[in-house]
C-alpha cells in the first residue's frame, strides 16, 4: 500500500496568478471610460442627420459594449470585481471615478456635447471622442509601461486590440472632422 501512495502524483503546487494589480486596474479603469464613450454615441440619434456621424456612433456603441462584457468576464474569472457600466455614477466601482482616467470627459464637456446639434455637434462628438480615444491609448501605455503588467497573453492581446483599433478610429475621425464645415466664429 505505501508503495502505490509514493507512485500518486504529486499535486503541483499553486501558481501565483499571471495578471497583476495593473491588469486588474486598466480593466476595471477600461469598463469606466467604454461607458462614458457609449454615453457619446448614446447623444447621436437626436443630434445630427449626418450619417457619416451616425455610423461612427453605431461602430464604437457595438465595439464598446462587447468589449465590456469580455472586460467583465476577465474580471469575474480571476474573482475581481467587475463594475457595472450603467449604474449611477454614485454607485460605479472607485475605479471608475472619471477624473481618475485619461481622457474622461468633464461634467461640462458632456453638457456641452448633450446642448449641442447639428454641425456644431457634429463637430464637437468628433474633437471629444478623439480626446476621449487618445485617453484609452495613454491607459494601454501606462499598462504596458508597468512592470510584470499585461503578461498573460488575453490580457497582451485585448490592450493591443484596444490600442491598434483607438489609433485607426482617431484617424477615421480626423479625417471627418477635415470634411466638415469651418466653424463659425461667435
């Protein structure tokens, strides 16, 4: 009997999780900013008649919600608290805390974007969104800048998809914006 008890695999011994704080954080941190751009799209409907506008809006509104869900099933699978996008801004996880994150949009940019229409809207979704954009790239950088962050490859993988694809929407946006009419002075 002893004999086969030596011969009984040993159990390996548990690992130290691959992700790190600064995983957790960006994700958590990413769920936050992902929200307030589906917030922006949320604004397109009842402001613009540009369709150009309006497709952008539909793209980064399907984008942003998936890669929410995948952001949360991260979460959840490593046992880490996965905030909830849509509830009220008292309630969100610490994480999530707007100011705290690059790119945010301030309480009075988002009035202004909500109290503004057609061309002026139009304009003003697009110079915000990439503002709110090249915050997401800062968020990849400072991740990829950290330490021991970012090294299981899900985690590799998602920052630079969300870091390849912000690059080609600021581009597309940029590229809109030039199209549009000169703004006119007050």
């Amino acid at each position: 009997m002893p004999l086969l008890l030596a011969l009984a695999p040993a159990k390996a011994p548990a690992q130290a999780p691959r992700y790190s704080p600064a995983d957790v954080e960006f994700m958590q941190g990413m769920i936050g900013h992902h929200a307030q751009a589906l917030e922006m799209a949320a604004l397109v409907p009842t402001r613009t008649t540009s369709e150009p506008i309006h497709l952008l809006a539909q793209r980064i509104a399907i984008s942003q919600k998936d890669e929410i869900r995948l952001m949360q099933t991260w979460l959840k699978d490593r046992g880490q608290e996965a905030p909830d996008p849509g509830a009220p801004h008292g309630h969100r996880h610490e994480g999530m805390h707007e100011m705290l994150m690059p790119g945010m949009l301030t309480p009075d940019q988002m009035a202004q974007l909500a109290a503004a229409r057609d061309a002026e809207f139009d304009r003003l979704f697009l110079q915000l969104m990439i503002q709110h954009h090249e915050g997401a790239l800062t968020m990849v950088r400072t991740l990829f800048d950290t330490q021991g962050a970012a090294q299981e490859t899900p985690t590799f993988r998602y920052a630079s998809e969300v870091d390849t694809d912000q690059r080609i929407e600021i581009e597309r946006m940029r590229k809109l914006l030039a199209t549009l009419p000169a703004a006119h002075s007050p």
